[in-house]
C-alpha cells in the first residue's frame, strides 16, 4: 500500500517527538522510560491509520503498545488519532518493521501483532511477507519465552501461506479461525480499519501462534 506524500507529515512528527520515535535504535533497552509506567510491551507491525492499536490501548491501560509503521504519510495520521486520543500506553515508532531485532532486547515483547499485512503474492516477493520465515526468525528473538503472535487477514492466499510458514517454523498454533467474524472468537475482537473496509467482501482468517 504505497500513499501520497502529506506535506504536514514530517513537521507534525518532529512536533510530537514524545509520542512517536524516528530513530528507534536509540531506544534500544530504553523503551519503558517512554512510558508513565512499567508494564508489558506489546508490539504491532503495519499499524496503518493506528485504529487498532489505539483501541487496544484504551481497553488495556496496563499494557504499553508499539506502533510500528514504515510510512510517513501514514503514521502521521495515526498520530493524530494518538494525540487526539490522550492515551500515554502508545508509542508510535516511524521504522522498516524488518528491523525490530535492533530495536529490543531478547524476550523484551509480550506479544505481536500483525494485522492485514500486505500479501505479496508474487513468489519472488515471498521474502517481504511479514509471517516469512525471515522475518520469524527476528520475531523469536524479541518475543518473551511462549510470547504470542496473533494475525488477522482477508487474504487467503497470504493465511494459507503464513499457516505453513509458522508450521514449517516448529511454532504451536493456539487460535485458527477461518471465518472470525462468525464465530466464538470474535468474542471482543478490536477491528482494524482495513477488517471494518474488507469484511463485507469475504471472511477474516485469524492465527495466534507461540514459538
Ligand atoms: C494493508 S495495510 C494494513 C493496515 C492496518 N494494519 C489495518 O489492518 O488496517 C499494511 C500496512 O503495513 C505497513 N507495512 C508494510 N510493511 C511494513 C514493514 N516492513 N514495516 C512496517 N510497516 C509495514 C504498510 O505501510 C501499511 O500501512
């Protein structure tokens, strides 16, 4: 999903650089002092226009959350819906999700979130997915021991693919649903902009999965 360039973007960034971080190595073994209270981390990759993770927040004061987004024009909207919010549990970070291995410790993430990621479905692309194996390897690393990855697309190609991926990875599988929203788990499931715009077309898949 590539989107026009917003010429407000980067100076609203560089406005809010207490709720958003462009230069995430620096935080590394930092990031709890971004936030009022030491709590678990949870990490979304792809936040988009950030209406997951704000909702997550709000319903989960006793979590901190980070927002991982590799678009300006993006994350900038979604600080917005950050600053209008009030939250202090989000910290957006402006960053190549690719990279999160450099930004925490070992074991530093409670749980990951990765929700409508792009499908990438030309097979010399494979290595872009974000439930590659390339990826996995990264997300073991950062993810506290049994520390969930939960993911939600309405792509089925992108599912069955990410299916033997984790598979092929040795990960346990807690959570499928191949149709969520007309099923037991959709019991408090926070939709995301792009579930709420895809729903009508077809059924949301969804996966939580542990190394
Ligand atoms: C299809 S959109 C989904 C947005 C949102 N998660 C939703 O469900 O509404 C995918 C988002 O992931 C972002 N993205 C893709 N690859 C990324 C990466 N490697 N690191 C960080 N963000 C990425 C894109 O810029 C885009 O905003």
């Amino acid at each position: 999903m590539r989107v026009r360039k917003k010429p407000w973007a980067a100076p609203y960034i560089k406005d809010h650089a207490d709720l958003i971080v462009t230069d995430p190595a620096s935080q590394l073994g930092h990031w709890q002092e971004r936030f009022p209270s030491q709590q678990p981390i949870q990490v979304e990759i792809g936040i988009g226009k950030g209406q997951f993770i704000i909702e997550m927040a709000r319903q989960n004061p006793e979590i901190n959350f980070l927002g991982i987004e590799i678009q300006e024009s993006v994350i900038a909207t979604a600080l917005r819906k950050l600053v209008e919010s009030g939250l202090t549990n989000v910290q957006l970070v402006e960053t190549d999700g690719a990279n999160i291995d450099t930004l925490f410790a070992e074991g530093e993430v409670d749980k990951l979130y990765l929700n409508f990621s792009d499908p990438w479905p030309k097979k010399r692309h494979t290595k872009r997915r974000l439930t590659a194996p390339n990826f996995l390897v990264h997300y073991q690393k950062v993810l506290k021991k049994a520390g969930r990855i939960q993911f939600k697309t309405d792509n089925r190609g992108l599912f069955e693919y990410s299916l033997m991926s984790f598979n092929n990875f040795g990960m346990t599988f807690e959570e499928v649903w191949l149709d969520l929203h007309n099923s037991d788990g959709n019991v408090g499931n926070v939709q995301t902009e792009y579930e709420e715009k895809f729903s009508a077309k077809g059924p949301i898949y969804k996966l939580v999965a542990h190394f």
